[in-house]
C-alpha cells in the first residue's frame, strides 16, 4: 500500500507544483481553499421565492460554467505576473457580479476576488478602494436583484476579513524575504571584509619578510667566491627569516580559523529571529586566547543550533562572565526541554571543553528549558574588563 501511495503522492505534488508555483511556499493551501466553491451549490437548500425578493431561480448550468471559467483565472493569479494577477482579480470579480442573477451564492466568488484584492501591487490605501468599490458593487446589484439585506453585509464582512488575512500574510512573507536578503549582504559584507583583512595581514607579513630573503639571497650569490663565509651568513640569516615568517604565517592562519564569540552571537541572532525566537545576552568585555575562544563559540553554536531545532522556545539567553580565573558561558531557554541524550553535537562540545580543562554541565527539564554552562580556567594574565556591559538583542520576526 505505501509502494502505491507514495507515486501517487508524488504525482499529485508534481501537478499542485505545475498549478502553484512552489516557490510561493503555500503548499496544498491553495488547493484546499477550492472547497469553498461547494457554498454555489448551497441555493439547491434555500427555497427561492418570497424570502429572495421575487422568484429567483437556481440555474446548473450557469453555475458549472462559471466554475470552469473560475479555475483558470484562480491559479493563472498565482503563476502569472501583477498585472495578470490584477486582471484575473477583475475577472473573478465580473463572474461573481454576472452569476448574481442565476445564483444567490455566487458571492463566493467576490470573496474570492477581495483575497486576490490584498495581493495587489501598490498602496494598501489603493488596495482598500479597489475592495471598496468590489464591495459596493456587489451592494449595489444585490439591492437591484432584491436580494436580502444580510447577504452583501454578511459578504463585506467575510470579504473585509479575508483581505485583512491575506495582506498581512502577504506583508509577513515580503518582510521576511527582505530580511534573509539583508542577512544575505551582511554576510557577503562580512566575508568580503574578512578577504580584505586577511590579504593585508599577509601583504604585511610576508612582503617585508620576503623582500628580505630576496635580498639576502642575491648578496650571498654574490659573496660566495669572494666570501664563502660572508656568504654562509646570509644564507644562515635567510634561513632564520623564513622560519621566522613561517611560524608567524601558522599563527595568523590559527587566528584566521579561529571562531569569534562576537559573530558567533550575530550568527545566533539571525538564526533564532528566523523562528521568531528573542535572543538576550550580557557579557563583559572579552580578552581570551584565541583557542579559547574558539571553543566558546563553537559550544555557543552548537547550543543556539539545539535550540532551533528541538527546544520549540521564545526566549534564549546567553550571559558571559569571568570569576576566580575562569570564564563562564551559560546558555539558557525557556522551550520545551528534555533529558539531554548525547549526539555528535554535544560530544564534540564535551571533548572541546574538557580538552580546555573545563567542565560541561547541561540542566534539561521536561517543559521547563534547557540551560548548557561552560567553564574554563583562563591563563595567568588572561581575563576580562572589570566593567560589564549588557546588550539586549530582541528577534520576533516570526510575530511581526
């Protein structure tokens, strides 16, 4: 049975792909919503006459033709460009107004119409006239065809309802394409700037360095028959310089993979704003060896990653301290917590820390969060400014 279901599971996805872009991320939602088309069938369970205003009729065949008419323009609204969305907007809207006559429900169709309506480019104020004018169209034939009072004010309000539904969804996912595209340039701007750092710490290190070798290796070329041991010098001394260069070259390249607590942090905070999870941290500030700082951040990512992935939290902390020479990081949340069962992630965290001469303690209560601390001894002369500073950060993309 699940050999026969899954093709044709991945059939139908194939075909919603080819109705509804799947770059829209909408799912099969724009397939369920064609159920409401089953409310222009409704009449068959309302007696026309008196209560109508006259002796209206339910018409079948206008009603079939009216949703193979719908069916095109509905998903060409979701494939096409603005100005096709706009037209098939109009024309869902004409069928919904032209139905009126053979179909009291044909409001459907105007409903329809006023959700397209909120996903029209230009203004809101222009989007509200476009609804406005839909609406008091539809007001106006309704009187004229004697339909009762409640029929357009019950379809203004669903209509008004659905447009507020769908412009702020639509506002929720435009903000948050502008958001990861702004992500997107802070990181190209942050791996550029760290190109650019990188070639001028290596144009000062190695340019003096080997402009030296150079020009000690042609004076020994040139002493060699006159000064064999002039000579053995400076090949002794270029000798010493390029050792010299290369342990300074493993030192930058140590600093350049080094992780940094600071971007770590930043890292933390797009990562947990994307899941509308506030992020606080306090930290004092930092003057650690690189190696040590390395494992902070990394056991810093490693814990953020856990908790966008399973804490299913809405605040996350981090606080940073130094006391009795050694440095605290502590990471707390307030999700869903569980007994913490050893992965890759958190053993490669012990045997960072532990490498250090640390310790690792995780707190994880079952709905009460989850709180990671990490201690290392600093070396003598390593610490921290006396003066804290606390930085809040606050991510609540996901409420916006």
């Amino acid at each position: 049975m699940k050999q026969l279901s899954s093709p044709l599971l991945s059939t139908l996805t194939r075909l919603r792909d080819r109705l509804v872009p799947e770059a829209l991320g909408l799912g099969w939602m724009p397939i369920f919503l064609l159920g409401y088309l089953v409310f222009l069938f409704m009449p068959v369970l309302v007696p026309s006459g008196g209560d109508w205003g006259g002796n209206l009729q339910w018409r079948l065949w206008p009603t079939l033709a009216s949703i193979a008419t719908f069916l095109p323009m509905y998903f060409l609204a979701y494939r096409g460009s603005a100005m096709t969305r706009m037209l098939c907007t109009f024309g869902i809207a004409a069928l919904g107004c032209g139905l009126m006559a053979y179909n009291a429900f044909s409001n459907t169709y105007i409903i329809y119409a006023a959700a397209f309506v909120a996903l029209l480019p230009g203004a809101v104020w222009l989007r509200l006239a476009v609804l406005a004018a839909l609406l008091a169209t539809y007001h106006g034939l309704s009187v004229w065809l004697g339909f009762p009072v409640f029929v357009p004010v019950l379809t203004a309000i669903i209509s008004v309802a659905v447009f507020t539904g769908n412009y702020f969804q639509s506002e929720t996912v435009r903000k948050r394409a502008e958001l990861k595209l702004s992500h997107e340039e802070v990181r190209r701007l942050a791996a550029l700037a760290e190109r650019e750092r990188i070639g001028r710490d290596l144009h000062d290190l190695l340019g003096h360095t080997l402009s030296l070798v150079a020009l000690k290796s042609d004076l020994a070329g040139r002493l060699i028959d006159r000064d064999p041991q002039a000579a053995r010098n400076e090949i002794n001394e270029v000798s010493r310089v390029a050792r010299d260069a290369l342990a300074q070259v493993r030192r930058a390249v140590t600093g350049i993979r080094a992780a940094g607590l600071a971007a770590e942090l930043a890292s933390a905070r797009l990562l947990l704003e994307s899941d509308g999870v506030t992020l606080r941290y306090e930290a004092q500030d930092v003057a650690l060896p690189a190696d040590l700082e390395t494992v902070l951040a990394l056991s810093l990512r490693e814990a953020v990653t856990n908790i966008q992935r399973h804490a299913r939290a809405t605040l996350a902390e981090v606080t940073l301290a130094c006391s009795d020479g050694h440095v605290q990081l502590r990471i707390r949340d307030n999700g869903v917590g569980s007994a913490a069962v050893p992965g890759n992630g958190l053993s490669g965290m012990h045997e960072r820390v532990e490498a250090r001469g640390g310790r690792l303690r995780i707190d994880s209560t079952l709905r009460q969060g989850t709180c990671v601390e990490i201690v290392l001894p600093l070396p003598s002369g390593e610490g921290m400014e006396p003066t804290a500073t606390s930085k809040p950060i606050e991510g609540t993309v996901g409420a916006t």
